[in-house]
C-alpha cells in the first residue's frame, strides 16, 4: 500500500545517509505506527543508534502512532509535531519526552 508519508520516511532514510555514526546527537530508537481510516497500515522503526529506518514493528524507546496524513504534514513541515500532539492528532507511548529530541531532526528534512 503507498501512502503519502513514503515520501517522508524515503527523505528519512536518505537523511540517515549523511549522518555520521560517531558523530549524532540523538541515539534513541522510534516506532512509527501510520493509520489510515483508524487502522494500522503501516510499522517503520528508526533506529538511530544503528542509524537505519526499516519498514518492521520492532521495538521501540517510544512509539508515535498517527494518521498517513498527519505524518506527512509533520515531515513536511506544515504541522509541528508539539501541535500534532495538542490536538490528540497524534499519540505516543513509551518514553514521550524523546519526541522532542526528534524534532530538529524531523525539521531538517523540509
């Protein structure tokens, strides 16, 4: 199934590329979970100690769960993901304050 946050994690992992292993800021490791209609559609782990994105439903230090649409616009640009969550557009579980390590990250891949 494609779906519009492809394009997101495809800029992800082209982002990893050019992370240097022995020289990153953030070593967490994230689940995404992307709903469509409400169900899970799709798993991708960014695993940033590894510093690999693979499409799996392995584990995590925090899980973001959230809509196709609303990933896109987070790694887009169009929504910050502070807001995503205020609006309960978006749910995590496990440690949540590691969002907010991602978030420059996340904002670099406009």
């Amino acid at each position: 199934m494609s779906l519009k946050s492809d394009e997101v994690f495809a800029k992800i992992a082209k982002r990893l590329e050019n992370i240097d292993p022995a020289n990153r800021q953030v070593q967490q490791v994230y689940k995404f979970r992307i709903t469509k209609d409400g169900k899970v559609v799709k798993n991708w782990v960014m695993d940033l100690k590894a510093v690999k994105l693979t499409e799996s439903d392995g584990d995590a230090e925090a899980t973001l769960i959230m809509d196709d649409e609303i990933m896109f616009a987070i790694g887009t640009g169009a929504m910050p993901a502070k807001e995503a969550m205020a609006q309960d557009k978006m749910e995590v579980e496990g440690q949540v304050e590691l969002i907010f390590l991602l978030e420059p990250f996340i904002a670099s891949l406009k």
